[in-house]
C-alpha cells in the first residue's frame, strides 16, 4: 500500500513540473513520463511507459549523440541543450533537454532523468529577431546601416559599377557579395580578387590571363578573372592600391568592355559587373595624382560608405552574439554568452580593426574560456585595459543602466556632444535622447 501512495505522490510531483520529465533504466526503457511530457510529445503516458526513449521522442540527437547516454557514461548532466524531437503528428519540435544521473535511496545509480521544454515560441521570435537584424550575412541593427540596407535592392538591380569605402574589416566584401545575390547577376559566378596583395606583373595576369608562350613558364592558356567572372560579378577589393599602369588597363575594362590577355592579338568582350573597394580616400590619392581621376570617377557611379564599428556600438553585443554561435559551432563548445563586465569593455573599446577584431577578440576568448560564460579576464589587455568605461561603482556590478550609459556617452562623443545630431544618428526624438540622459544620470560637458 505504501508503495501504492508513493508512486502516486511520485506522479503527482512529477504532473506538478511545467517541464516534460521522464526516467529511463539501464535499458534505456522509460519508466515514468509526467503530462507536460505527453502533451509535448503527443504521446500517452500509457504508451510511453516500457517503450524505448528513442522511439518516443524521436530526437535528432537519439542515434549518434544522446545526451542521456553521455550522463550515464560520464556522470557529468547536460544542461540546456537544444535538440529536436518528432511529436505523434510527425512535425519536428524544437525543445531545450537537461539530463541528470537517476539514484536510489543507497546512492546507487539505477537509470537516467531527462526533463525538456518546448521552446518552439522562443525559436519563432529569436528567428524574427534575427531577420530583423540581418540583411543577407551582415547583422546590425545599426540606423546607419538600416539606411544602407534600404539602398542595396536598388543598387543591385542597376547593374551600375559600385565603389564601396571602408576602414579594413568593416565587411566591404559581405556587401559586395549581397549586391550580387540581389541582383540579375545571382546565379553567376562572384569573383574576388585583393588587389593589394599581389605585385603589379602578378596582378595583371590575374585580372586578364594570359595566352600559352606569353613568357618562359606559360606552357597553356590560363584565363583571368574578368574571363571567370562572365556573366556575374568581379569584387576588385583595395583598389586604391593598384599601380597607374595597371590602372589605364582596368579604365579600358569598364570603358569598351574589353581586355587583352598577356601574349593575345586580339581583344576579348566581357560581361561582369564590377564592384570596388578600397580602406583609403581615393579623392585625396586623385589630388595627389597617385590615382587616375577618369578612372575614380568610372568606379565611384554609385558609392557606399560604410560606417567603422566605433560609430554603431549598439551592434556590438548583436555582432558578439552572432560570432559565439559561430564558434560554439566550430569548436565545439557550448559557451552560454558573455558577462556583464565583459561586455562593458567590447562597448567602450574604439574597434580600430572593426568588425574582423572583434571576431579575433570572441575568438580568443573562446580559447581562453573554460566555464560557460566569458568574463573580463578572458579580454586581451587593450580592450579592457585601456577602456574608458564611463559609469560608477564597481566594475563586477555592471547593469543594464551602466550598458546603456556607455552606449549613450559614446554617441554623444562622436557627435560632438551635439544632442540634435546625436538623436538624428540613433534614429530617435530629441526629446527622447533629453529623457535618457536626464535618467541616466550622463554628465554633458560644459558648453565653454
């Protein structure tokens, strides 16, 4: 009879839980399944008992990387891991699994629990929010890239050649790649070519080929890229640094359409669009006469200026996110995010390699991390010993408020502490931006 009451108030326990619940033994066959389990799964707790886990849950991870099984060898329990399971209707559901070691009353190990939860809603949203703040690869949530977003559809369709400027690493190529995907262009070929990573002879055989006995080693023909790039899109990036004989030939290109390989008697047709970038000011260079000023203007029918990221710090704890899915991919691990104090210095830090040094920073700290979370001490020394982070107390209690303080400060700082052109930067009212800084307690200076 006590076992009778016992397994009673062990069901009702269990019926109590939000979570799907259920208990295995070591055969792997189930032995007790609570009701948020059955309506997760669309299975019956009568069904459900004595059947193998595997075939009621029907989880991607049940053949080759079950997590129960993992806790059962090691005795170490997963936490929060994202799986899906097939329910009775045959439609794949998202859920979050945590797993533990089932123990009797001596102690001894006589199975395995494993409780998850529907996160189907969580996923629509996060999906959502991700589409929010992406445009192809590139994520931002940025006013100034929202207004670039906005331009690329019609710049795609044009098939004009595009000049995009940009400090190194603020993602020239990701945009150069989403004006081909948009554009007519999209199913040919999109070919790269870094200009300043090749010396002028080798650059020239490169961009137009060459004919067999062209010189001592050439024993075939080889084609250039503007030959491979036929029918899409050729992306010449730092084209600030080609030489001035180089730069008459690429003029011709986008003058006749037309380009002679080394060692050819006649000209060959191309049909690509081209798509430049360059890290320098190319109208200081035409000034300086060191760039061709026919050709700047042949390259510049439309331009892109892309914003370093010290001027849209709000996309920092977005961009960091991003790269520790990335990584967590990569290297297997599974690092839950970053903390507070961590992130207060990634948003006081200048960035003065951009988007790619940031990359490097998460990167290193994945190295460095040995918890779930990344802390300040993973940072490299520049990021967190040269922060002016601009708030009060204690580095370790760093909130919301001290986040978005910093935020605030920074844009103010680059507008000059001219709150009419900070306000029109972040896209808000001015009377909004007057609120934040009275809330946040932020010290303007003084006006002399």
């Amino acid at each position: 009879m006590s076992d009778i009451k016992f397994s009673r108030d062990h069901d009702i326990i269990l019926d109590s839980i939000a979570d799907g619940v259920f208990t295995v033994d070591h055969a792997w066959r189930i032995t007790s399944f609570n009701r948020a389990a059955e309506k997760i799964t669309g299975v019956p707790r009568e069904e459900a008992i004595g059947q193998m886990c595997k075939d009621v849950l029907r989880a991607d991870s049940c053949e080759g990387n079950c997590l129960l099984k993992q806790t059962l060898e090691s005795g170490e329990p997963v936490f929060d891991k994202t799986v899906h399971i097939v329910n009775s209707d045959g439609e794949r559901t998202p859920v979050s699994i945590s797993t533990a070691l089932l123990k009797d009353e001596k102690g001894k190990v006589v199975g395995g629990v494993e409780t998850f939860k529907d996160i189907s809603l969580v996923e629509k949203l996060r999906k959502r929010i991700e589409k929010s703040y992406t445009f192809e690869d590139i994520v931002s949530k940025s006013h100034k890239m929202y207004e670039l977003f906005n331009l690329l559809p019609d710049i795609s369709e044009s098939g004009s050649t595009v000049l995009i400027e940009g400090e190194s690493g603020t993602g020239k190529e990701l945009f150069a790649r989403a004006l081909h995907n948009l554009s007519s262009r999209r199913d040919g070929p999109f070919i790269t070519v870094n200009s300043g990573a090749m010396p002028d002879t080798l650059l020239e055989s490169e961009l137009f080929g060459y004919k067999a006995g062209a010189f001592t080693d050439a024993k075939r023909d080889k084609p250039g890229r503007f030959k491979l790039a036929q029918g899409g899109t050729i992306f010449l990036d730092e084209i600030g640094d080609i030489s001035p004989a180089l730069q008459v030939r690429l003029l011709r290109v986008l003058q006749d359409r037309t380009f002679e390989p080394l060692g050819a008697v006649k000209s060959e047709k191309t049909d690509v669009r081209v798509i430049a970038a360059t890290n320098k000011n190319l109208k200081k260079l035409v000034k300086k006469g060191s760039f061709r000023e026919d050709l700047y203007y042949r390259i510049n029918v439309v331009q892109l200026v892309l914003p370093p990221l010290r001027e849209r710090k709000e996309d920092v704890p977005l961009l960091v996110d991003h790269f520790i899915k990335n990584f967590n991919s990569i290297q297997n691990k599974d690092i839950l995010g970053i903390s507070d104090e961590a992130l207060a210095c990634l948003m006081s830090y200048d960035y003065p390699g951009n988007i790619r040094e940031l990359e490097n920073i998460i990167e290193r700290s994945f190295i460095l991390c040995k918890t779930r979370m990344i802390q300040r001490e993973h940072m490299p020394e520049p990021v967190c010993g040269s922060a002016e982070i601009g708030y009060s107390g204690h580095p370790e209690t760093v909130t919301f408020h001290d986040m978005e303080a910093i935020f605030l400060t920074n844009a103010l700082r680059r507008n000059g502490w001219n709150r009419m052109k900070t306000a029109k930067e972040l896209g808000i009212h001015k009377s909004t931006l007057y609120r934040k800084i009275q809330s946040l307690g932020i010290q303007l200076p003084d006006k002399k």
